[in-house]
C-alpha cells in the first residue's frame, strides 16, 4: 500500500531523513521505533504532506504522492493522529468528531460517527463536553476517533500512548489492534517500542534520520541491539 524510496527530508541544511526506504502492506501493521530526534514524527508529517521531502519518492497504492498537497492524500485515504492529540479544546467531542469527517457527505459523517461512538462509548457519554476537559487518555481516544471519521485506508499514529498511564497504554494499544483485526493498515511510531513491535507485523529501527535495522516485529524484539537500546535489557 505504501512505498517510501530513498526519502530524505531537511530543516534548513540540518539533514532530518536520510534514503529512507520502507513499505507497508495493505492490512498490515507496521511500527518504527527509535529514541527522540530521530526523525520518526518527520517522516509521519513528510507522509502527511505538511513537511517537505528534498528527494525521494512516496508511492501510495502505486500512485506517486510525493508532491501530493496534504489535503489531496487525506481524500485518497492516508490520515494522521498527530504526536500531543491536538484536539480543538474549546469545541465539543462531537465537534472535533465531525471536523475529522470533513471530506465525507453528512450521512457518511453520521455513519462514522456511530462507529467512532461504539469504539469508545465514554466519547458518546460527552459528546457536547469541550475536548479540553476530557482527561489524556479520552483525548487520545478522541484524537484516534476524529481520524477514523476519514475512513482512513493507511491510518498514521504519531506517538498514541505519550504520556499516559499503564492502564491506558495497554487500552490504546488494545483499540490498534482492533483496528488492524477491523481492516485498518496502520503505521505505528511510538517511543514505547516493546508494545509497539509486540502489536507490529513488521518494525523498523530509524537512528539519526536512517533505517539500521528492520524485521518482524519479534524478530526485533528478539534482536540484542534492540533489547539494549530501547527495551532496557
């Protein structure tokens, strides 16, 4: 579904990506790990469309997208949940809900919107409650919803359990792979990479803007170099 050839990506002349190369299988669920400043949330945004790749192509079902704007990879099917959820604190649940279907006709909007609510019933329960006032894990739950409202075919997730607690991360991490189970090929960046690799299909390593190593997700898990840089082991 997606192909990322030789990208490379850069603020200013401070290199960000560097020939990265990568595929996601339609119904797959792929994680990248690696520690902060590696580059991985530049990568979600230069797939988003919101930051500029210096060379390199992104193919998306065979479709070259590199210089796609972002609202035109939206309608074709790729949506992000940014890193800090991001949702719009004054407006209602159900406000932030409906901005996220906003490419789709009211009546997709409402079929949507029913599935976001069975998903995660405490969101229907404060529906007109603003999204500030919701504690960080329904706001996860909010953000993931707001970008289910798209039908998303490749859902980006930017850091989904940053900052909560342990009980929440295994809930977070319980609603991905009931989306992978539902259909949904997701692209997973997470700085918990036990739990990331343990939901994965298949990992990536990114290290200062470059893949170093990549497999499946237990093969990774597995792997010493892993275990000793990022699972503490």
């Amino acid at each position: 579904m997606l192909e990322i050839r030789a990208l490379e990506a850069r603020y200013g002349r401070i290199p960000a990506l560097r020939g990265i190369d990568l595929h996601v299988g339609e119904g797959q669920l792929v994680a990248l790990v690696g520690a902060n400043g590696a580059g991985k949330s530049t990568l979600l945004r230069a797939l988003s469309g919101v930051q500029r790749v210096s060379a390199g192509q992104v193919l998306f079902c065979g479709e070259d997208i590199t210089r796609a704007a972002s609202d035109r990879r939206v309608r074709l099917g790729i949506v992000q949940v940014p890193e800090g959820r991001l949702v719009f604190a004054p407006l209602s649940v159900e406000d932030n809900l409906r901005l996220g279907g906003y490419t789709r006709t009211r009546d997709e909007s409402d079929a949507a919107l029913a599935g976001v609510f069975e998903m995660f019933p405490v969101l229907k329960s404060r529906r007109r409650q603003p999204a500030g006032t919701l504690s960080g894990g329904q706001q996860q739950m909010l953000a993931i919803g707001r970008a289910m409202m798209a039908r998303p075919r490749l859902l980006l997730l930017d850091e989904p359990s940053m900052g909560l607690a342990p009980r929440l991360v295994k809930e977070i991490f319980a609603t991905i792979r009931a989306l992978k189970a539902a259909g949904t090929t997701i692209f997973l960046v997470d700085q918990n990479a036990r739990a990331a690799l343990a939901a994965a299909d298949r990992g990536y390593v990114l290290e200062t803007g470059r893949i170093v190593l990549s497999g499946s997700g237990a093969q990774l898990l597995d792997d010493e170099q892993v275990k000793e840089a990022y699972l503490g082991l």
